[in-house]
C-alpha cells in the first residue's frame, strides 16, 4: 500500500533509488578490529537496515592516509584488506534494501601523532587543534600528491566492495582546512583566494572521479558556515556548495555548520540534552535553497516528527537521524507499522559519542543492545519455556528493563516500588531542568509495561514477606543505592548529600563546598543547582581533573554555568574533615601529593558525593530462601547456558540483582544488567 507519509517516500539519487527519505549519518561507534569493520561493526549496521531505514553511511571517517593515524577507532581505508569485511557489510544491508556508503577522509590535524606509525601530523598550516593537541607540519607539495593519489586509491576500494558511493569529510579535517581562513595561511597556490583554497579539494576530485568513473556516487559532507569569527564564513561556505553543486565531480551535499576543534564548539554541531533539538536545519535548507542540489542533513534531530518536516518543508532530500537510531535503529520499521508511539526516543544523553571520544565505544544510555548485536536481541523473543511468575522490586531504569524484558518473554510480571513514582535515580537527575528529557528513559518503560499487561504497585515497601506472598518463580532486586559519604576523619553527620539538593529536600546556602569524590553526573548536577541558585560556589576534586566519569561534551554545559556563575574548581584536593565553627563549617582540605598539606575552607553548608551504597535488605533476606543463593556464574552470563547455579534444593526461586543493587553505577550498566539477565528467565 502507498503510504503519503514524506519520510516515506523513495528518492532518486543518480542511479539508485533510495526507498525512503531516512538515513544514519556517518559517526565512528569504534567497533572496528585492527582498522577492518568485522563482525559487530556489521551486525550494527545491519541491525539498522534490517530496522527499514534507506541509507547507512558507515565509518566517521575511513581513514585514506599512513598519516591519518585513528583518533577513535576509525576503519583503515588506506589498507587492501578492508574489502572483503566492506563486502560483507554492504551484503548483509544490501539484504534489507538498504544502501550503503562510507566516508573517507584525511583527519589532517584532527588525531596525534604519538600512536599507530608515529608519523607527523600535517594541516594547510601549522595551526594547533585544542582537541586532540598536536601540532601540525605544514603540508607540502609531496604530501599533496601522495594524500591525493591515496584518496583515489581508497575510493576504488570502496567500490571494488560494492558500496553504493562514498562522501568526503570536510569539517575539521585535511579538506576543509584548506578551505577556512582560520587554518589556512598559506600564500602559495593553495591559500589566499577561494580558488586557490579549493584547490586540494578539487584536485582530490578529479583524482577519484577518474579511479571510480561517473557512475559511482560521491558526496561531501562539508561545513557551509563554521560559525566563528575567524573561521569560514556562511558566505563563502555557501559560494563553495554552490561550486560543488555546479562542478559535475559530487552527486550530494551533507551540510554542518559550526566549528568542532574543541568541545564547547563541537555541542554546537552535535547537541546535547537540554540544547536546541535541529539547530541548523533551517540553513542546511538555506544552503539547499542556494545550490538546488541533493541535500542531507543531522544535528539532533531526533523525532520523527521534526525529520518528517524537514523532508515535507522542502529543507532536505535524505534527514540524518543518527544517535535515534542508535537509541532505536527500527524507527522507519514502527512508522511504516503504525507503531510510531513505540519508538525508544533518543534523550539526548550523548553517552553514546562521549565513550567514544574517552576511548571507548559507542553505547546507549538506554539501548543495551546497540553494539551487542551479536548478544543482545533488540526484538525481545518469547520464552520457549514455561511462564514464570517474576517480582522486580524497584521501579528505577533497571528494574524496569528487568520487567520490560521479562514481559516481552511472556511471564507474568508484577513490580513493587517503594515510591509513588517510578524512576529512581534518572527522575533524580531530572530535577536539573536542562536535563529533564532523561525522563524519556522511565515514560517509554512505563509506556510499554502498560502495552504488555504489567503492574506497578507504587508505595510498596516490600520486605520479605510481601514478597514471598506474591509466589515468585523469579525476584530481581532492583533496589538501587542510597547515597554514602566519602571517608571522613570526622564530620559525616556535618555533610549534606548531592541527593538532598537535587531533590529539594535542602536548599542551597549561600556559600557552598561541594566535594565529588564520584566524578560523574550526580554532583555535577548537584553543582549546577548550587550555582544557579545563585550561592557562592567551590568545587573540590582528589582527581586532577573534574568529572573524569563524564565526557567531554557533556561536560560543557556544566563548565558554562560554572565560569557564568563564578565557580571555583579545585582539583587534586581531598576533603579530610568538617567541624562547626559557630555558625559556620570548616572544611579541611589535604593533598595525596604532599603529606601534612592541610588547607581549611569556611563556609555555610559542605555537599558531598560519593556513589551509592547498595540497598540490599531486602535481597540478603531473601537469599538464604532462593534456589540460586544468588549466585550469578559469571561465565555462562557472557559465554551462554544456564546462569543460576542450583545451591539450595529447598529454595522457592531465582533470586538475582542487578543495577546499583549490587555496586554504584550508571544507567547504562543497570539496564545492561536488566536485559541481560531478563532474557536467560
């Protein structure tokens, strides 16, 4: 049946038809092996294809060049054996009616040096990127042909694997620096006018065009307007698409507009919560409007709703909704179903991109099965056993993962919370109002609990036999933590918790140490509060650097409001003890660095984070009554095969915990521990 849905609607791109107008943008969730993009890397990209979307375009970005060494993971294009694992990738989508492309690029200044081959790093001029610190040799006329002749190289590669087309990246890397003032001081052929300045982009063009032919698609994702006083303009931003556009050498457009050579201006680009949903949609439309020309686009456009509009209004012909569909990648499958109100929404966390430019790799806050593919269902399978009756206590995230999982298997599921409301922890973390659309984790739980048939018995302090009295087959303690002070030499009972200023339940005075001894959200947040309040603030770390938990473009709203408010951050600093001092508190600060350092602080009210403590009564009472004892074998939980150890023949149930439960956390972690465990029930 034909549906006159827009996002719905096929879009012809030079010879390929593209079956609707949705796609995932190039990102690097760093799943890559040795540079090759093997089994997970393909299996998260075929789960998205498999999900209906029209186009994935892999990798953030292949790298072409020795001299590109990877900054976060990124696939090694430069290396003949990457087509065969390209092949397979391009075969598993293609399956779906997916197209599949790659962007390649040269990061240029946009990596280090001191990794992979230890060559230097290079750029248009030897203009220092704050990210990732090294300093660039200008780029000479050798390297040009040889970066050059490596691209070309690199795109025949891509076709030789069967990929639909590539696009080049150009923001913040080799391209583009050549293109803004900023970067470019050059006074040869290569720098000065816009001419001289496109020069390199255009001699890399004709370079592929002749490895790949005219048939082959080629796309650049540039920036049309870096935002920034001494960068590129939005006027000669959009002069360079509308030569692109006219040059016959590129088939598409994938518009950024912004700067991200740190990571305050790189949220600009890549929002995060609390920050305008679509900011650049509208000019990615200017610069559509001007050239005439295919336009794709992403920057947090995470509904379908606004990516309907994008395509209905005229502003694009293909809309990214990239981290979406790493919260949900079957959103196009639940539209085309009628099943729009299913869709797990994207809340903006960007823990996803913030693992990956700590090291690590792309997760959702909420998603444990992105990238766990090969583990992991994102379709939850019925049970091929016999129903259970299972009791989750505790209506925090993972608690009502742990339901939502064991629900979808098709047991009876009944989930006792002590409080009127569900959301433990995240509910807590959205009484900051910048973070609020966290509550999107507990509203889409709550939404498909009610879906499956599962009941909720708010205001329930379950003990033990509140418990037994339901019958269980299977408890899962989700109780979570509550909240413990760092070690004190003396003073505990001085201290105020991160969780009562977040929860309201004490206010701010008006000259405040906060002490975080945790290094993520929770007293970030708290400090946040404390400054907008408009309290005198210092912020006291034993790291030596604030928040080590969180990333780096989480971190900027937080920075933002300390420098606006006057904050004061000391680091490499411990809080030994408190006393009161008439009205007052003195803190006493010591160092791990110099042994009988002491420093004191006077102030009104001292707040301290330390993690969580596990509330677990409830599971220690009922462990010596369970089959299990509790026990997990950790093993056959990664490995396969039945996780709960017979230990008690006398025992009435399985009895696990999971989430804060068992040790201080994250969301992430105790709904992983929710999934996981719920689908060996």
């Amino acid at each position: 049946m034909t549906s006159n849905d827009p996002l719905l609607q096929p879009y012809p791109l030079k010879h390929l038809t593209l079956k609707n107008r949705v796609m995932s943008t190039s990102h690097e969730p760093a799943y890559s092996e040795d540079g090759m993009p093997k089994e997970r890397y393909r299996l998260y990209h075929a789960e998205k294809a498999k999900g209906g979307m029209a186009l994935t375009m892999t990798a953030g970005s292949a790298i072409v060049s020795r001299d590109s060494p990877a900054a976060f993971g990124n696939l090694h294009v430069y290396d003949d054996a990457i087509v065969p694992w390209l092949a397979e990738l391009a075969d598993a989508c293609h399956e779906h009616d997916c197209k599949v492309m790659i962007q390649i690029t040269h990061l240029g200044r946009r990596t280090g040096w001191n990794k992979a081959d230890w060559l230097p790093v290079l750029s248009a001029s030897p203009v220092r990127e704050p990210a990732h610190r090294a300093f660039p040799k200008t780029i000479e006329d050798w390297d040009i042909e040889r970066i050059v002749a490596d691209y070309a190289s690199a795109a025949q590669r891509c076709q030789a694997a069967g990929l639909d087309g590539i696009e080049f990246e150009s923001y913040g890397h080799l391209m583009d620096g050549f293109w803004s003032p900023a970067t470019n001081h050059r006074d040869d052929d290569f720098g000065g006018s816009l001419d001289n300045r496109l020069r390199f982009t255009n001699m890399v063009l004709d370079a592929v065009r002749a490895a790949v032919g005219e048939k082959f698609v080629v796309g650049i994702r540039m920036v049309a307007d870096e935002d920034f006083e001494k960068g590129l303009s939005k006027e000669e931003g959009v002069e360079i698409a509308k030569r692109l556009a006219g040059s016959g050498k590129v088939d598409f457009l994938n518009i950024i507009r912004g700067s991200i050579e740190t990571d305050a201006a790189l949220t600009k680009v890549i929002p995060v919560t609390g920050m305008r949903s679509s900011p650049h949609l509208d000019f990615a439309g200017e610069v559509r409007a001007a050239t005439k020309f295919p336009t794709f686009h992403a920057a947090r456009i995470s509904d379908v709703a606004t990516a309907r509009h994008a395509i209905a209004s005229g502003k694009l012909d293909m809309v990214g909704m990239t981290r979406a569909h790493i919260a949900d990648p079957h959103i196009i499958r639940k539209v085309m179903e009628g099943r729009e109100h299913e869709i797990r929404p994207c809340v903006g966390a960007t823990y996803c991109l913030d693992r990956i430019y700590e090291g690590g790799e792309a997760l959702c806050v909420h998603n444990a099965a992105t990238g766990r593919e090969a583990t992991i269902p994102h379709v939850i399978a019925k049970s091929e056993g016999p129903k259970r009756r299972v009791v989750v206590v505790g209506a925090g995230a993972g608690g009502l993962e742990a339901a939502r999982v064991a629900a979808e298997r098709g047991h009876q599921v009944v989930v006792l919370e002590a409080s009127s409301q569900a959301g433990g922890q995240v509910r807590l973390a959205t009484q900051n109002p910048r973070r609020k659309e966290l509550i999107g984790i507990i509203d889409w739980r709550l939404a498909e609990l009610d879906r499956l048939g599962v009941e909720i018995r708010y205001d329930t302090w379950a003990e033990k036999d509140d418990v037994l009295a339901l019958a269980p087959d299977v408890v899962i303690v989700a109780t979570g933590g509550l909240p413990q002070n760092p070690p004190l030499a003396a003073g505990d009972n001085l201290v105020t918790s991160s969780w009562d200023i977040m929860a309201g339940s004490v206010k701010p005075a008006e000259n405040v140490l906060l002490y975080d001894d945790n290094g993520g959200h929770q007293g970030m947040g708290a400090a946040e509060l404390i400054a907008n309040s408009g309290s005198k603030l210092e912020l006291v770390s034993p790291e030596r650097f604030f928040a080590p938990e969180m990333g780096g473009l989480n971190h900027v709203p937080y920075m933002r409001a300390f420098h606006e408010k006057g904050v004061t951050v000391t680091i490499n600093t411990r809080l030994r003890s408190v006393r009161r001092e008439g009205n007052q508190l003195i803190a006493e600060l010591a160092s791990d660095f110099a042994d009988g350092w002491r420093g004191e602080r006077r102030v009104d009210q001292v707040v301290v984070e330390h993690g969580t403590a596990p509330l677990d009564d409830l599971y220690l009472a009922l462990k010596p009554l369970s089959k299990n004892g509790g026990a997990v074998d950790y093993e056959r939980l990664v490995s396969g095969g039945d996780i709960f150890p017979p230990r008690n023949p006398e025992g009435g149930f399985v009895l696990f915990r999971i989430g804060d439960a068992v040790a201080s956390r994250n969301i992430h972690a105790a709904i992983y521990d929710g999934i996981r465990f719920g689908i060996r029930i």
